[in-house]
C-alpha cells in the first residue's frame, strides 16, 4: 500500500539521520480529497436548564438577590405546587441555595447559578 502511494507521489521516501527511512506527505497528498476529512466538533454542553419558566424563576431570584418561595410564587403566579417542586429541582441541579435553616427562608443563586446567567 505503502508503495503505490509512494508511485501516485503522495508520499515520499527519505533518508533519516540515522540511514534509517523515514515517509512525509507530498502537496499532492495534503491536497488528495479522501485526507480532508471532516473532523466533527463535540456538541455545545446543554444548559442546566431549558425551560422558560425555570430560567424566568432564576431570573426571579437574581434580579431580588435573595427570594422566599412564596415570593416567587406571587411574584411569577407559579401555583404552590409547582413552585416547590420547581425549587426541589433547582436545588437538586445545585442552581439555588436556601439561606437560613428555618422554615420559610429565602433561596438565592449558587455560584453554579450564577454561571447560568454570565454564559
């Protein structure tokens, strides 16, 4: 295979410091169509979070520095239900941290959630 190629002048034999040989590519070769492949770039990371209203919640929480969910719920017309289970996955994801430990404190982003909005 070696030497057709070397026949086609795509590849050239030359001598190496050592007397050994040593191949290099020709421009005939660097220009041959089937070495051009196409190298395929990896995807762009997927954002934490796709959805309008998770992004409106964040956006909720960044604009106020810290919110109760109560707050966010009035404030974005979010039934309770879907409030606290949308605050769950937010903190699962590691976007939103409860500042205090009682009971109704209010969330504010984590650094995690801050990256969010500086991409």
């Amino acid at each position: 295979m070696l030497e057709g190629l070397i026949t086609s002048r795509f590849v050239e034999a030359l001598e190496g410091f050592k007397g050994d040989r040593l191949y290099r590519i020709t421009a005939a070769g660097l220009k041959h169509p089937q070495r051009g492949q196409v190298s395929r770039q990896a995807q762009a990371p997927r954002p934490p979070v796709e959805s309008d209203r998770v992004r409106k919640v964040l956006e909720t929480i960044l604009n106020s520095g810290a919110l109760r969910i109560r707050d966010v719920m009035d404030e974005l017309s979010i039934p309770r239900e879907s409030i606290n289970a949308l605050m769950q996955y937010l903190k699962r994801k590691h976007l939103v941290i409860k500042i205090g430990q009682e009971f109704n404190a209010p969330y504010s982003l984590t650094n995690e959630g801050l990256q969010f909005w500086r991409k």
